[in-house]
C-alpha cells in the first residue's frame, strides 16, 4: 500500500515478499531517546494528576495545614519522651485528612454552584444580585491557574427532564410544521407514550444518571455515530476553513512545516493538561473530556459497529501526497523537529516524482464508503504482511497530513471561491482524505489550510480551541450579510425569546432531543415498542443546523483586526434531499453561513438557498426603512 520514501528514518517499502525492514543510524538512538521521553511524560502526568487531583486547592496548602496543626501542639512535644516521632506522624496524618477532607468540601461546593442556571435565562447585558453573588463564589472557588481537566470532578451531573416537560416541549416545537388533523394524531400518541411505557424508561434514565455523569454520552458516540453503517465521508465528518483574508506564506511546504510543529506544541501541553480550559464568561468550566482522543486516534470499522482507538505517545505522522504514502518522523534527540526542519521533509516529498504504488493511489477511498466492505476489506486484505505494517502505520500515526496539489481559498474576483474550497475539505477527491483519522490536516498547493474531522471522537469546539489557538481566528463565510442590528429583533417582536428559551434549557440539560433517543434506546433494550418514539426519531432532518464556535480563546480583536476574520467550518446535509447549514454570529454586526447539499436532488441547490437567506434579512432590514449599506 505505502512506500516510505527518503523521508523517513525507518523505512517500510512494498515488495512482493512481504515488508523489508531498513534501519539507519539514527533509530536506536531514537529508541533510546523515546524511553526516556516516555519516564518524562510519566512524570509529568503523575505530576499533574496530583495538581488536578488536589484542585482548587493546591499541594503548597497542605504544607500550610501541616505547620498549622504543628503548631497547635509545639508546647506539648517532649523529645525525652521519646514520642516526638508518633506525635509528629499523627500531625501529619490528621492535617493531611484535614486538608482533604477540606478539598472534597470545595468540590462540593463549586459542583453545587455549577448547579445553578438562572444566569443562562438573564437578559443579554442585565445581571440579577443573586448571579453577581454567584459568580463571585466560583471566581473564587476556581483557583488561579487551573488546569486542562481541573475541574472534572466537581461538574455536576447532566440532570435527566421529567417526562411531562420533554413532551409538551416537543409538541410545542411541531406544532408550526403539523396540520391540525396531524398534530392532534401526535397528541394522542404522545399522551399515550405519557402514561405507559414512557415511566418504566425514565426510572432506567434516571438509574443510570446516578453513577454516570452524563447519562447521554455513552449511547450518543456509540448508537448515532459508531453503529452508523454509512459512509462518514459527507454524513458525519466536518471541516474547518483558514483565516479568510491573510495566508502567512504562499509556500506549501513552509506552511505545512509551521502548522504541524504548532499541532505538537500543542500536543504537548495537551497531553501534559496545561491548556487552560474552556469556560463561560470566563469562569464557568466547560467538561474537557474529549480533547484526550484529540491526537493519536483512528476510527477503526467494524461489521456492526466501529471502535475509536486511542494511542499514547505517537512519534510520526502520514503524509498523503499525489497517491504516495509517506512516514515522517517528527521527533530528533528528544525534541519536536523544527519547522525549518518539517519544511525540509515535506519538500522533499513533494518534489519527489516516483508514482504511487500499484493500489495505493485510490486506497483512502476505503474511508468515504459505506463501513461494512471497509471493515470486511479491512479483515481480508490487511492481517498480515506489508498490508497490515502499512495501515498500522497509518492508524498510529498522531494525525493525517494531505499535500493537496489543487490551490484554494477566498478569491473576491470568484463568487464560487469559497464552495470550492468547501467542497474539496469536506470530501477532496473522496480518495485524498484518511476520513477514519480524528482529523486530517489538508494543506493546499498556494498555502491555504483547512481540516476535515471525524466526528465520533469530539464536537467542534475541540478542534476549534486548537485551530484558534494557532492560526486565531478561524470561521467561515459563503454567504455573509453585515446589516442587522440588535434592535430589529427587538422592535418586530419576532419569536427569538421561544427559540432563545429552547436552546438555554438544551444546554441545561433540558433539551428534547437527547433525552427522546436515550428513551428509545431502553426501549429497544428493554424490547418494548413505542409508536411515538418511533414516529420523532424516524422523522427526516431536512435542515440540519449548527453554530460554529467563535473567538472562544479571544486571542485577538477581529473589531480591531478586521482581516483576520476566519473563514469558520461546516458539513454535509443529514438527509438526501435536506440541507446542512453552519452558522457563525461574529459580533454584532457580521453573520456568516456555510449551506450543503446533494447535487442528486433536484429539490436542492445551496446557491440558492443562500441566496434565499441574504435576500430573506435584506427585506427583513427593509421593514425598518434603514438606509441599505452594502
């Protein structure tokens, strides 16, 4: 499959025999060098465990319990006695249980004032007494530098809805989109799903919400995305754009280089949990579970269902290019390579001018089909031989890195710029993407970026923070309209305070469409079928949307700094002949959408949608007589 070109210090190469090992100089003491690099992370890991696991305190204030309880005592030490020793030792074991009975209290009390959720309903810019007093407490309780998972064990649990709230919600939610005669037939099922079973599964819910801390999760990444027998390529996976208006270096291999040496940079405090974490406000965490499986992560298929496999410590990455394969270290004496250093190899494999293999020019398309001739491909074709050292090297490898030889981004002079830039991040050539990766790192021939994510393992914000925390601002722009204000809203009392009350209970924990697929999962566990279960999750999501997440690191003022606005990310439409639209609200005087389709529905065309939209808030703004500024 792959033929590891001078690239590389350990070479695989495809031979009819099998897989012919070469080793240079340079790799025992690669060896070596990973041993004690491995003995160092372990350090730092135990290092950090012990930070993360005494936080919001830290170790200095058990040293401060320790003296003071010793204190307490000092008169009442005689070393002629000869019990100075057990004295001492039992000072130590008491402040000790002191200072962590002490933590387990602090835990307890931020869980509790991370329980509160009055301040999500607040009007936009208004602040109740009681969520100042609040706010205050958690500022305090926080502690100064926290780190990546501080706060872990003391988010508390997702709170399961009542069965009564879900309903009326969700009949609320149809009711615009159902004629009488249909939404009085989904009345009387829901009611009737209300009184039996719907309470048998809601007992199994709240059971399970007790010893886990969210009662979704599990089932969501296993049930919607790892047991989905379609291909992921356009139904599951997402991508990211680069800034829209500034390119650092038009040359490929020099932006290749400094973006790779800055994902392991970034690795690094990744995996050493010194990023800090995600918080609303500034002070409200985010759970910062999925960034462990962020590097170092493969979907692997299956005949029923996929599996996430998760690596420690990966030293290479797989760089695709021209229908060649090529493994490229990224260690040298202990430390990440230089960019200048990366620059170098990814220059070398692009002006080397061998052909692909006989099969390889084509093999990721085993990625974008459907996962069960993948998985049976998989089982038949690569167990064993130059085939299995191959993928093996693909699957371990900490990401995937396409040298694309098409240049693409944002041309003024283009209306179609920006889709087929999307188009090639969301799909490429369907055979120049390793879909299967965590994410797959593209870089274009004119020094433009983008990332195609696999979503099982992670949702956007992930992968956001590292993009941002990178390349800075980041997000999207196909149609983009620059003319509403937040009083237009406001004076034609259109119904944004239902929707806006919608999604606050959703990130709450009271949202519809989560708990009605956990109901319907102890359903089918259970073996009882529910006509109203079956008939919401059956319904067809024509309009697939989502909110892209934006300057969540305020690394930079895009007010100030207009032209590094990002260009944002997007995917494919859920349903054949339904749309998938990315929406990004940059501030208050930009939005920006991303808008797929399938070109096999007649009934479907993103252009016009989107023009559509821009043509919808135009007339919209027209109401107001206010002078257009285009």
């Amino acid at each position: 499959m792959a033929e590891a070109h001078q690239a590389v210090a350990f070479q695989f190469t495809v031979t009819p025999d099998g897989i012919d090992l070469q080793l240079s100089r340079e790799v025992l003491k690669h060896i070596y060098l990973s041993g004690v690099t491995s003995w160092k992370k372990r350090a730092i890991r135990f290092k950090n465990g012990v930070l993360t696991g005494v936080y919001p305190a830290s170790p200095s204030s058990w040293l401060i319990v320790v003296i003071a309880i010793m204190s307490t005592m000092y008169a009442r030490i005689d070393p002629s006695r000869g019990t100075t020793m057990i004295m001492v030792l039992s000072a130590i074991l008491f402040a000790t249980g002191l200072w962590l009975s002490f933590i387990f209290l602090l835990r307890y009390i931020l869980k509790a004032l991370l329980s509160y959720h009055s301040w999500i309903f607040e009007s936009h810019g208004k602040m109740s007494f009681s969520t100042k007093i609040w706010l205050s407490l958690v500022k305090l309780l926080s502690g100064r530098r926290p780190l990546l998972y501080s706060f872990q064990a003391s988010l508390p649990r997702l709170p399961v809805p009542s069965i009564d709230d879900t309903i009326r919600r969700y009949l609320e939610s149809v009711r615009p989109l159902l004629d009488d005669e249909q939404y009085k037939q989904m009345e009387t099922v829901a009611n009737d799903f209300k009184k039996d079973p719907a309470p048998k599964f809601q007992k199994h819910l709240k059971l399970k919400s007790w010893w886990a801390t969210n009662y979704v999760s599990d089932w969501w990444e296993e049930y919607i995305y790892l047991r989905g027998r379609d291909p992921i390529m356009v139904n599951s996976n997402f991508y990211t754009m680069d800034l829209l208006y500034v390119i650092p270096t038009h040359r490929q291999a020099a932006r290749a280089g400094n973006v790779v040496h800055a994902m392991l940079q970034y690795r690094r405090k990744l995996e050493r949990g010194e990023l800090t974490p995600l918080r609303a406000l500034g002070i409200v965490p985010m759970c910062s579970f999925q960034y462990e499986r962020m590097f170092n992560t493969t979907r692997i298929p299956g005949i029923e269902t996929d599996f996430v496999q998760h690596l420690k410590d990966r030293k290479h990455l797989v760089v695709y290019h021209r229908g060649r394969f090529f493994k490229v270290w990224l260690y040298y004496g202990g430390r990440h390579l230089w960019p200048s250093e990366l620059e170098l190899q990814f220059q070398r494999i692009l002006d080397d001018k061998s052909e692909p293999q006989p099969g390889e020019l084509k093999l990721p398309s085993l990625t974008a089909g459907n996962r069960v001739p993948w998985a049976r491909a998989r089982l038949k074709y690569f167990t064993e031989g130059i085939n299995q050292a191959s993928l093996e090297a693909i699957e371990t490898a900490a990401f995937f890195l396409t040298l694309d030889d098409e240049a693409h981004g944002y041309d003024p002079e283009n209306i179609r710029s920006l889709d087929l830039y999307a188009k090639s991040l969301l799909h490429g050539k369907c055979y120049d993407r390793w879909f299967d990766k965590s994410f797959t790192l593209i870089v274009y021939k004119n020094g433009k970026i983008g990332v195609n994510t696999e979503h099982s393992w992670a949702d956007s914000p992930i992968i956001g923070h590292m993009w941002e925390h990178f390349s800075r601002p980041l997000f999207k722009n196909p149609v983009e309209y620059q003319h509403l204000s937040n009083g237009i809203c406001f004076d034609l009392k259109i119904s944004a305070d239902k929707h806006q009350n919608m999604y606050r209970l959703a990130m709450t924990g009271a949202g519809i469409d989560r708990h009605l697929f956990c109901l319907y999962i102890v359903s089918k566990v259970m073996g009882i079928d529910s006509p109203f279960l079956k008939q919401v999750l059956s319904e067809p999501w024509r309009l697939s949307t989502s909110q892209t997440p934006q300057q969540q690191l305020n690394l930079i003022d895009i007010q100030k700094f207009p032209k590094y606005v990002g260009a944002g990310g997007g995917f494919g439409p859920v349903a054949d002949d339904g749309y998938g639209v990315s929406y990004i609200i940059v501030g208050e005087n930009l939005i920006t959408f991303h808008i797929s389709s399938k070109f096999s529905s007649p009934e479907t065309d993103s252009f016009r949608f989107g023009q559509n939209i821009r043509q919808a808030m135009l007339d919209i703004r027209a109401l107001f007589n206010l002078k257009e500024k285009m």
